[in-house]
C-alpha cells in the first residue's frame, strides 16, 4: 500500500548501537517514537563495519538514518524488530 511504501522510507534516529559477537545491532527510533532493532550485519560479513561507522556518525552527529533490507520472508515488515531474518544492503544518514 501507499502509506506502507511511505512508512518504510520514514528515516529513523540511532539511539543505540550495540556490538555482539556475532556482529552489529541498531536500535531505532521513527518520528512517531515508535522503536525497532535491526542488524547491521554479521562479523563476517564485509559491509558490517562500514554500516557501523555510518550509524556511529549518525548516533553522534544526531542525525537520521535510512535502512534498506534483503529478507527471507514476504512477511517482512521494516517498522517491526526483526533482525534474525534480514540483512542490511544500504544505509544512508541524512542531513
């Protein structure tokens, strides 16, 4: 639907970052204060530390982030916490 294609472009804020030894967790917030945890990927994956360093900068700078997942499911839904089954190909901090 329209206001689900909107809701998933909605940028969030960063405010928390979590470190793991399987890899990286954001924990998000969207401007209606609704929160949500998505992971930046695993330590093996190669795109894992670049994610953190923008999310790192957005945290600290206090600006917002956009996500853009790769998911297994057709039930995937980017406004929920789901990030066992999902990997992220994109984020981008926004001014």
């Amino acid at each position: 639907s329209a206001a689900s294609d909107v809701y998933k472009r909605q940028p969030y804020k960063v405010y928390i970052i979590q470190s793991e030894n399987s890899g990286v967790l954001v924990f998000l917030k969207d401007s209606n204060g609704n929160e949500v945890v998505k992971a930046l990927g695993s330590w093996q994956d190669p795109w894992t530390k670049s994610f953190q360093a923008i999310a790192q900068q957005a945290f600290a700078t206090d600006k917002k982030v956009v996500l853009r997942f790769v998911h297994d499911t057709p039930e995937y839904k980017c406004n929920e916490t789901q990030y066992y089954n999902s990997k992220p190909y994109m984020i981008r901090i926004l001014k």
